[in-house]
C-alpha cells in the first residue's frame, strides 16, 4: 500500500474540475477518485489519502447540493480554499455533429451553469454523477445523439470530439473548493489574511439570530456567507454556516465569538485558513 500521505481524494473521475483542481493545488500529489462526496470524506478520515479537494460552491450553479451537511457532521478541518476556473465544452462521439443531439449529460452544477445551450439546442439534459463520468458515458453508449458538458480533458481521456467550446452562460465561470484534513493547521494571523468557517444554532427566541452576529457588527468583523439549513422534521430548528474574514486568535474575532456563543446553543469553528487571493484580486470596487 502506498503512502496515504501522497494522495489526495476527490468526487468523480479523471478529467473532472475536481480532478483539475488537485493537479493544480497540490501537483505532487496523487488525485483519487470517489464515487460520492461522502466517500472522498471517508476517504480522509480512514486515512486512505491525506486530503481532499471539494467543491462548495460555483459562481453560475450557486452552492454545492450536500456539502454543507457533510461538512459539519465529518471529523475533517477545511485547512484551504481554492478557485478554480470553469471552461465547459459540449462534447459528443468522434464526427458527431450538434445537429444530432437530443440529449446532453452533465453533473447537476455542469447543467445549471448551462442553460443557455439548452433553450439554444432544444436538448434533454440528464444528470450524471460528474462532468468527466458523463464524457465516459457517452463515449460508453456510441450513440451520436447524446452528449456531453465536461472539460476539454476530459473529452480527450475519453476520445470524444469538442463540439462548441465555452458553453457555459457567462466567461469568468469559477467554482470554489476548500481542502480538507483531518488534522487542524491554522495559519498564523501575521502572515496574511485568513477565513474563518462555522456552523451554529441559535436559542429560539425572538431576535436571537440579530443579536448573535451583532458581536461581528461591533468588532467589524466582515462576514461574507450566512446560510441557513432546516435541521429538523417540525422545521423548527435551524442550523447556519457562515464564514468571517479574520483569525479567532485576533482580538477583535474572538470577542465577536464570545458574543456569538452567549446567544447560540452550538458552535463549531470547521476551519480557519489563508484567503485565497483570488477573493482581493475580483473584488469589485
């Protein structure tokens, strides 16, 4: 068995932006691939790979169907984020033309950040497993009429034909993973800006989700994601992740925190890691 320390797992199969995506960050390691999201978890904590590449949230198809709910119930820490650029092509068997499709497959986020395409070709979407796995099913089906929204990789893993390039509704298409770990590393706060990520529950009483985050309001501290998930059948109790720029170990954070925690009845701090520069170099002014 090789060293679990060289590997790293993501979700779905070579050629996928997953796969993209750990060649990109961590080139030195081997990428694995998993069928689930909940198996590439597994994957970190059995120690099968040492980390794993997962997509969170995409900048045409929104948030990432899951990974929210696995996050927090793992024993896995986000040590890092990653933007990856997002380039669909429209692939379909070798001499196919797009004239003869009826029906193209992709992974759910593939389809979403491709709607024009569909209202354009008139075309079936089906829903595969991932953008790569669905480049493998058409070049498995031999059938012409079907096709397929996936990387230029991964039509050329599977031997398909690029029928039309950048197929997705906008161009600067971006979609953002965190690296998990299932052992904490925390940057130091002195050497650059970093995100904060966490999951609470607020007591039920009126306001209290208002005045939970008022310590952040105070402190200036800059939230930039709050999103809420129905955690029970009533629909009474609500779980929130959020993310915060700043380190718990600055004054200012911590303070905010403490506030949070008088009014929440959990808190989970998921992982605090450098910010991407990417987050700087796109803000709008």
């Amino acid at each position: 068995m090789s060293d679990y320390k060289s590997k790293i797992a993501y979700q779905g199969e070579p050629g996928a932006y997953s796969y993209l995506a750990c060649k990109t960050v961590y080139p030195e390691l081997e990428p694995v691939p998993y069928e689930t999201f909940s198996a590439a978890f597994a994957a970190v904590e059995n120690r099968e790979t040492s980390l794993a590449m997962i997509p969170i949230e995409n900048s045409l198809g929104g948030r990432v169907a899951d990974i929210h709910h696995l996050i927090p119930e793992s024993k896995l820490y986000i040590i890092d984020e990653h933007y990856q650029p997002v380039s669909h092509c429209l692939l379909g068997l070798k001499g196919a033309s797009v004239d003869q499709l009826t029906h193209v497959r992709s992974h759910t986020q593939g389809l979403a950040q491709c709607l024009a395409l569909f209202d354009e070709l008139k075309v079936k979407p089906v829903t595969s497993t991932d953008t790569a796995g669905s480049a493998r099913e058409i070049r498995d089906l031999n059938d012409p009429t079907q096709g397929a929204i996936a990387s230029a990789l991964a039509g050329e893993i599977y031997g398909l034909d690029v029928l039309r390039e950048q197929v997705e509704d906008r161009l600067g298409n971006t979609t953002r993973f965190i690296v998990l770990s299932a052992t904490r590393a925390e940057p130091d706060p002195e050497d650059g800006p970093c995100m904060t990520s966490f999951t609470f529950k607020v007591r039920s009483v009126p306001a209290a989700l208002y005045k939970s985050l008022g310590g952040f309001a105070t402190c200036g501290v800059n939230l930039t994601k709050l999103e809420s998930y129905i955690m029970d059948e009533r629909f009474q109790v609500a779980q929130f992740y959020a993310e915060i720029e700043g380190h718990p170990a600055e004054k200012l954070v911590d303070t905010a925190f403490e506030e949070l925690k008088f009014y929440s009845t959990t808190l989970k701090i998921l992982g605090t890691y450098p910010a991407n520069p990417y987050r700087t170099q796109n803000r709008s002014e």
